[in-house]
C-alpha cells in the first residue's frame, strides 16, 4: 500500500515538475467526428496500428451490430440511446483535467475522505492528469517485473495485440462471439482498451493482480475489453474497479469481459462498481450495459464472481459461467444496490456441460428510494452434465415505501440427475431494527450500515481484504440519506 | 442525593393517537431498584418507549429530566450514549451481524461518548471475558448474528450482557422475565443483581410479581390506565399478588 502511495505522489510530483517545463505541449488532440460506421471501425483500428485480422474481427461485428436490436426483455426504463451522436474515439487529452484538487468538486473529496481513500490516491481518482506517466514509474515496473519473473503476462489489452497476438488471436471472442448480444458486438467493433492477463501452467499469482493498478484501470474508457486467461492449474485473483466514486464524461459503458480457466486453474474476479448514478431527480448516471463471461475450459476449473454494483443510473449485467469440464465450479457473489431512481437488471447464468459440474448463486439485492433491483438468473443443465449440481439463494432487502425488488430465476434442466436449490426471500429494514441498534447507541446511519452489512455478509466475505474494508462504507454511503 | 430521573407530570401518546400516559410523576435515585407494575394496558411499554426516545411515540405535556436535563429533543442514540439502556421485552434479530461485532461498535459509541478510548478487538475480548462470569452465556452466543436462532432465555440473557458491557447509569428492564422458564428467570435475576451498583438505577417493568421475589427492589409502582396509582415497599408487590390490580386500577 505505501509503495502504492508513494508512486502515486511521485507520479504527482512528476506532473507538476512536467508542466512547468511545458512537457505536455506537443500533445496531438485528435478526435472522431460523432459517428458509427465502417470507417470509424477501420480509424479505430489503424490508429491503435493492429493487425489485418484483428480489424477484420471489428468489422465483422460491426456488420452484426447493425443487424441487431438493443435487447428490451430487461426489466429496465431505458430512454432511446443514439449510437451515432457519440464520439468513437478521441486520444488522450492531457490537461484537461483538474490540475490540483482545489479545483476538485469538494463534493467528491468528501466522499473520498469518508471512504478512507488515501490521500495520494484520490488526486489520481478526481482526475488529475497523472497518468501520462504512471506506466513510467518504477514502482510499476517492479511490479511488472514480478509477475514477468513468473512468466506473468499483465499489460493493456493494446500492449498484447503488440506482444501476444498469438494468445490474443486464440482467445479473443472465444467465450463472449462478437455477436453474442447487441452491446458485445458494438464492444467489439469499437473498443477502446483495456486489460490482458495470461498466467502460465502451474503458477499462482503472487498478488492480487489490480490492486496497484486501479488508478489506470478507472480511465479505460467507455468500451473497455478485458482477457483473461488461467492456464492449466495456474490461479489468479483479480480486481476490477474502485469504490470512489469514478468522474466520466460517457453516459455509454459497454464493456466486455472474458475469463478462460483451463484444467485445474481458478479465476476469482471481484468487482466494486460505483460509477455515477446520476442525482436524486435521476438526471445523468451512467448506462453500465457489460457482458461478462467465463469458461471453465478444461476439468476441475472453477471460476467465480464477486460484484458489487453501488453505482449506474442503469445497470444490465450477467456475469456468466460456462462449465465446460467435467468436475468444473462456477460461483457468482452479487450485492446490487438502487437507490433514488436507480435501476439494476443484474443476475447470473450457469450453464452445466460437463459432468458433476457445480455451481453457487447468492444474490443481494437491495431497494431504497425509487430504485428498482431485479435479480435475472438463469441455470441451465445440459444432456451430458451428469449429476450437475446448483445451489441459489436470492435474497432482497427494501427500505423505504417506493422502491422495488423482483427476482425472475430461470431454470432448466435437461438431466434427471441434476440437483437443483433455489431459496428466496425478501425483508424489509423494520423500524424496530433501527431502534434496537439505535438503542444501544449507535447512530442512524451506522445502525443502517450495520444492518446492511449483515445482510450482505455472504458476498463481503468473498472480497479480498482490503476491497472488502471499503466496500463495506460504500454500501453505507450509498444509502445515506435513504432513512429517516 | 440528586436524582437521576425525575418524571413530571409525564403525558405521552403514539403520535396521532390518543394520549397512554396520562399524567405520571416518577422521580429515581442512583443506586435505586424501582419496580413499575400494572395490568395489561396500563401503559408500561409506553412508558418505557418515551424514556428511550423511540420514534412515533410523542410527549404531550410535562417533562422528563435525567441527570437534570429535558430528555425531550434528544434522539434514542444520544439518549443510549449518555448512559440509558433498554433491555427490551422482544430483543430484535439482526442477521449476519455478529453478536460480538455489534456489541463492541455499541460499546465503542458509548465509551466515545464518555470521552474513553476505543477498545480494540483484544481489549476487547479481555472485557468480555471478565463479564461473561457474571451470566451464564457460552461463547457460542457470542459468535452467532445478534439475536438470530436465540431461544427466549438467550435473548433476555444477551440483553443482560449488554448491559453489563454497556454500564448504563439507567437501566430499564422491560417485561425481563416475560417468556423465561424458572432456572432461565434465575440466571437473568443473578445477571441483575450482580450490575446493582450505587451508581446505577434500574427501572424493572413487569407484569408479575415472580421477578421481585429474585431481584428485590427497592420500590413498587402500580401503573394503571397511565397513571401511578399506588406506591410504596416492596410488600405492596405481595399485597398486589394477593389482592390483584382491580381494586387500584378502579381507584384511578
């Protein structure tokens, strides 16, 4: 953490020493024109320089694209979105961020401040233009070097293009196809960046790959596309997102995420998603629109998700697990959380293909204000998977008179010897609740937290340590206000 | 010596309702045992609601001083910091949150408030330790979320230790023997008697007259149709048990 810290004051400091010798004055300002059509596609391609088959892949599922609808079978209000009145690419513009956090909204340090963000860090979060030379410092490097010691691979998804296009090739679209839905094959036809992992045969990653680099990962962008890959018995552990809450000019988010755990390997992928979820009237927020998928590619592999969702006026998302090899174990750990006006579509599918396959589902969902939470899960058990076995337990939490919570779990099973479990309920926050914490002198929102915490105590203790501390205050913060 | 509590002309309702307190004047003593009796619906819960500022319940004339300030105005959390425990007659669940965990976040407000510093886990533990003698609570009770699972005698006892833990100035012990069997009743009247202390008052609501047979108080109140219809010794309890409520009750 304070390697951390200290990059990140460096990283600062070597900001500021850059503008006062005028580093960033030979910054080329280039952007698209609004716009989709082909010839944003190849722009996209020939400025990130890839190679023929990678924009040949982008044009293709341009061309799905336009062939698809928006999906309208989530149970969300979603005002129409004009795809061609957007910007598709725009290089880095350096500068245009704040320059030092007394330009900051003080809104926004306060939130930092309340969720113990350290001090360094929350000038990298409120956007103060530090990155250009954050992949320059040593620290990173180091860290770099680590995991490179162990045959690691951890770059932008850009750099493997560049460096591992044979890695890239083989597994690209191979759990999410470019036309898999209509936000996935626009993901492809424009995506921006984002991360790459590959861990070879046999190795566990010597840290939580992402805990260093949050920061970056923050400002990946509207279409961002993550690749992961765990080789045979190699583990990973990896952690998207930040708690703070994330400044962005995109009203659009459509990424795409891929996991591949081949035999024996294991990818725990964590998530704290608090992107900007407009104001109390519902006016701006994000449109969190992500397709998130693994596959449990080879025997004994398993793969789990943990997600948070705090944040998005608009969250559609279904972290999914393919359970391709026999013995293989898909696991997916959700808390979502609406408040004011608020809306979140967001589940899991389990599809069983091999033979003992297993899986577990547990979801919290929680309602305040207007927001409106559905918990959509699909378990799906094929011909082959003998003696597949599912475990769900749904669970919702309301607080207040005017929100909602729906759950709509699909099941089915085309095996006699599945075992499926399915338990639901759904509980308000009594006023006799509040009174008993209250009453042994807690404030209302600590007792609030308290209770909150609780409920989601199953999905919490899936969190890495250190997220886990901070997701805790967030799901406090997230509902401040909301009692009372 | 001051009081502690002093109850003036006490009026109070369900917000909206009618009034359920009808006129109680009630004055406490540091270092007192002060049991209220009465029959159902004389407004002893009520009276217990108001004195630890629980929400929807409103005062409508006179005033409830303690430690010689108007409790009025201040929330049930301000109330609980400065030394007031309720230990309620139905103990409420809090899934997923361990007994352990809310206990020390409870104590730790409290200590704040009293300008101590915040136990951390081991000191804490080592103060659990040194309590848990006083009841006969096992670990396991600890370690379970707040009252979820608990049997009726765990409930009232792991109300108790948070007493203990808590050390209110004032406690009031809210239809405490209510749901417990007699070995369960005995546990709980030990627990109790072991936190009398001279700097403490305890205010026992009861319905029965069992409970003063193991904690002896040092006055009997009769509450009917929300006012104090009688007080005296702990010999108006038996007199009570014998002779029943009708009599005080249709002298109000």
């Amino acid at each position: 953490m304070s390697a951390n810290l200290d990059t990140v004051e460096t990283v600062i400091s070597a900001g500021e020493e850059g503008y006062k010798y005028g580093f960033v004055t030979d910054i080329e300002v280039d952007e698209l024109p609004p716009g989709l059509n082909e010839d944003t596609v190849r722009f996209i391609s020939a400025k990130k320089q890839e190679p023929a088959w990678l924009l040949e892949w982008r044009l293709k599922a341009f061309r799905r694209w336009q062939t698809l609808e928006a999906p309208d079978w989530a149970k969300l209000n979603i005002a129409p979105i004009d795809y061609q009145a957007s910007t598709y690419y725009s290089a880095p513009k350096a500068g245009s961020g704040p320059k030092s956090l007394d330009e900051v909204d003080p809104e926004l340090l306060k939130t930092y401040e309340k969720l113990g963000i350290p001090l360094g860090e929350r000038a990298a979060l409120a956007g103060i233009a530090v990155d250009a030379v954050f992949d320059s410092v040593s620290v990173a490097t180091t860290f770099k070097g680590t995991l490179a010691a162990q045959g690691i691979i951890f770059c932008s998804f850009g750099e493997a293009v560049r460096e591992h296009p044979e890695l890239v090739q083989k597994y690209l679209g191979s759990v999410v196809p470019p036309g898999d839905n209509f936000f996935s094959a626009l993901n492809c036809a424009v995506f921006s960046d984002g991360s790459f992992a590959y861990i070879p045969p046999g190795v566990r990653c010597p840290m939580e790959l992402s805990t260093y680099f949050r920061i970056n990962a923050a400002k990946s962008g509207q279409f961002e596309r993550t690749l992961i890959i765990a080789d045979k018995n190699a583990y990973v552990s990896y952690l998207e997102g930040c708690t703070a809450p994330q400044r962005d000019e995109n009203q659009l988010h459509a990424a795409v995420v891929e996991l591949i755990a081949l035999e024996g390997a294991e990818i725990k992928y964590s998530t704290v998603q608090n992107w900007y979820p407009g104001d109390a009237e519902g006016k701006g927020g994000i449109y969190n629109f992500v397709t998130k998928r693994g596959a449990c590619r080879g025997d004994n592999a398993k793969i789990s998700w943990t997600q948070v969702e705090t944040g998005s006026a608009i969250t559609w998302k279904y972290p999914s697990c393919l359970l391709e090899g026999d013995n293989s174990v898909g696991e997916f750990y959700s808390v979502a959380i609406t408040n004011n006006l608020q809306q979140a579509d967001t589940g899991t599918k389990m599809i069983h293909l091999g033979r003992n396959t297993r899986s577990t589902i547990i979801s919290k969902g929680i309602s305040a204000g207007r927001g409106q939470n559905t918990y959509r899960g699909a378990v799906k058990i094929m011909p082959k998977a003998e003696n597949a076995r599912n475990y769900t337990q749904c669970d919702s939490l309301l607080i207040g008179k005017s929100c909602g919570a729906h759950a709509i779990p699909y099941i089915d099973s085309r095996n006699p010897t599945a075992r499926i479990e399915h338990e639901a309920t759904a509980s308000k926050v009594s006023d006799e609740q509040m009174f008993y914490c209250q009453q042994r002198g807690l404030t209302q929102e600590d007792a609030l937290s308290l209770i909150i915490n609780g409920f989601c105590k199953e999905v919490l203790k899936e969190l890495p340590m250190e997220f886990a501390v901070e997701a805790q205050k967030l799901l406090a913060l997230s509902l401040e206000g909301s009692v009372g | 010596m001051t009081n502690l509590l002093t109850i003036e002309n006490l009026h109070a309702r369900i917000s909206g309702g009618r009034d359920i307190l009808k006129g109680i004047d009630l004055t406490v003593k540091a270092g007192e045992v002060h049991a209220i009796m009465g029959p159902n619906g004389a407004g002893k819960s009520t009276l217990s609601s108001v004195l630890a500022g629980k929400p929807g319940y409103e005062v409508t004339v006179g005033s409830v001083l303690y430690q010689g300030n108007e409790l009025q105005g201040l929330g049930p959390d301000e109330r609980a910091r400065e030394g007031i425990f309720l230990a309620f007659q139905y103990p409420v669940e809090i899934p997923g949150v361990n007994n352990m965990y809310f206990l020390r976040a409870a104590l730790n407000a409290v200590r704040k408030q009293r300008g101590e510093a915040e136990l951390d886990a081991a000191q804490f533990m080592k103060a659990v330790k040194a309590k848990l003698s006083l009841l006969d609570i096992s670990d396991d009770l600890l370690k379970r979320p707040v009252n979820v699972g608990f049997s009726g005698g765990e409930k009232k006892r792991n109300e108790i230790f948070q007493m203990a833990m808590l050390e209110p100035k004032l406690a009031i012990l809210d239809e405490t023997d209510s749901g417990l069997d007699i070995d369960a009743l005995r546990a709980v009247a030990n627990g109790v008697n072991r936190l009398r202390d001279p700097g403490r008052a305890i205010v026992m609501i009861t319905h029965y007259q069992r409970l003063l047979d193991y904690i002896e108080p040092d006055f009997v109140h009769v509450l009917a149709d929300g006012k104090i219809v009688a007080s005296g010794d702990k010999t108006l309890a038996t007199d009570l048990e014998a002779r029943g409520y009708a009599h005080l009750a249709s002298a109000a």
